[in-house]
C-alpha cells in the first residue's frame, strides 16, 4: 500500500521512446535515429517538433521522456542519448561539470511556470496569495505535485509553497508523483483534489481545469536548458539546431511555453 504521502504515480513517458519514422511519417528510414531525453513536461511538444522537422529533413527522431533527474543520471551511465532536454538547470548543471555535454552547446531553450488546477468536474476556488488556506480547501484530498526530492516541477512547487508560508501546513495532505505529467494524471483521474503543475501540463490535459497561477519568482525562474551529449551523433547537430527555430518556437508557444528571456 503506498504511504500517506506518497502515490507512486507511473510517468506517462517514462523510458518509453517514440520512433516518428515508425509512424510512416518522412517514408525515409534514417540509420541511426536521433534520440532526445527530454523531461516529461515537454513530450507533447518536442514530439510535435521532431515530427514537424522529420517532414522537412527526412530524419527520423527518438525521444525518451521522464524526470530530468532520472535521465540526467542514464547519461551519466552511457545512456545513448543525442541531446538533453531539462527542466531543471542544477541537473545539467551536474552533467556539465561531469564533461559530459558538448562544449559550448549549452542554451535556455524554454521558461514556464506554475499553476494550481483542480479536477474539470469538481468545485474547488482558492485566490494565491502569502498564507492562502489551500490545506482547508483541500478538505479531505490530497494535492498532487512532482516528488520535491528530484522532480523539477515538484522542487518549484515546494519553493513556492515555502515562499507563500503554507507548505508546512500541508505536510500530511501531499501526493508525490515521479513526474510533473504524472502529476497531472492524478488530477485527471480524480485522484486528487488539486494539483500543482506547469502551466504548459495545465494546457495539455484533459479534465482539469485552471483554478489560478502562482506568481514567478524573479530569483529563480523556470527554465528548461537544452545541450548536446558529449560524443554522440553528428546528425543530431540538425535537430539541435532546429529546436532553437522559429518553427519549433511556435510549436512550443502553443504548448504553453515561454521563451526564457520573458520571464515566467
């Protein structure tokens, strides 16, 4: 039986890749797929990307998607991975410092930020401000958010929450989840009474709906870095590059993502 404080919440990504020339798209089977690990908050838009450039280059693209920490961790161990995609820059941070990404290819692709959302079909109203009663509005339920301890999306949540002077007030009323997706499946399901997820998750799912948003915190924004690994295919350069297009930026802003430098 899982703790009180914690739902072991399966990623909707987690280790699963996607192969888009299997998909038939492009009808050219490149030898060597491009493969991204990209935190699970980005899946929908980086597979919407990958598709829109395998169209246009006739390569084919593999993404793995799960918590930064988890794929952090695999490159360190030779996972097989082109391009690093993270939610949390301390984890290419530790990469970086490790020698494992390609010198110099290092950029912040991505901001976000975070909302408070609640189950379409529940009524449940609570304004954001220093010392909110969000523990009494949660009655009974639990409030989902990404585990704190290597979650990206959780470790926000759990600043934030610091921040506004109610996160201990919550301590017994937590559902960890091992992503920020996963996160959001606890919410869809009704597993739980609200949810603290990326505004880019809010938009992407089904049954939730956007109670209000937390306010950025200037200090320590949300953003997600993007690097070559150290070593790996000369051919992933392309898609790389194509990430940081306008194409991809559009596709990424329809996602609910922001470009670093406005803030989140």
């Amino acid at each position: 039986m899982a703790s009180r404080r914690t739902f072991l919440a399966r990623s909707l990504g987690l280790a699963a890749g996607f192969s888009l020339d299997g998909l038939g798209v492009g009808g050219v089977r490149a030898q060597a797929p491009v493969t991204v690990f990209a935190a699970a908050s980005t899946a929908g838009a980086v597979a919407a990307v990958a598709k829109e450039f395998e169209i246009s280059a006739k390569e084919t693209v593999r993404g793995v998607f799960a918590a930064s920490s988890i794929l952090a961790r695999q490159i360190a161990q030779g996972a097989p991975a082109d391009i690093y995609l993270s939610a949390n820059s301390a984890w290419m941070d530790e990469l970086e410092a490790k020698n494992h990404l390609q010198a110099g290819s290092r950029v912040d692709l991505l901001g976000n930020s975070l909302v408070l959302i609640a189950p379409l079909d529940r009524a449940f109203e609570i304004s954001i401000a220093p010392g909110f009663a969000l523990a009494k509005a949660l009655g009974g339920g639990r409030l989902a958010m990404g585990d704190p301890n290597h979650v990206p999306a959780g470790m926000y949540a759990k600043a934030a929450l610091k921040r506004l002077g109610v996160w201990d007030s919550l301590s017994a009323k937590l559902a960890f989840a091992n992503d920020a997706r996963a996160a959001l499946a606890l919410v869809e399901r009704g597993d739980a009474a609200a949810g603290i997820v990326y505004a880019s998750d809010a938009r992407a799912g089904s049954g939730v709906r956007l109670v209000a948003a937390f306010p950025p915190e200037p200090r320590r924004p949300i953003v997600y870095p993007l690097a070559m690994v150290r070593g790996r295919s000369a051919a992933a350069g392309a898609f790389y590059r194509y990430l940081q297009g306008a194409a991809a930026g559009a596709v990424f802003r329809a996602h609910g993502f922001t470009h670093p430098a406005a803030g989140t």
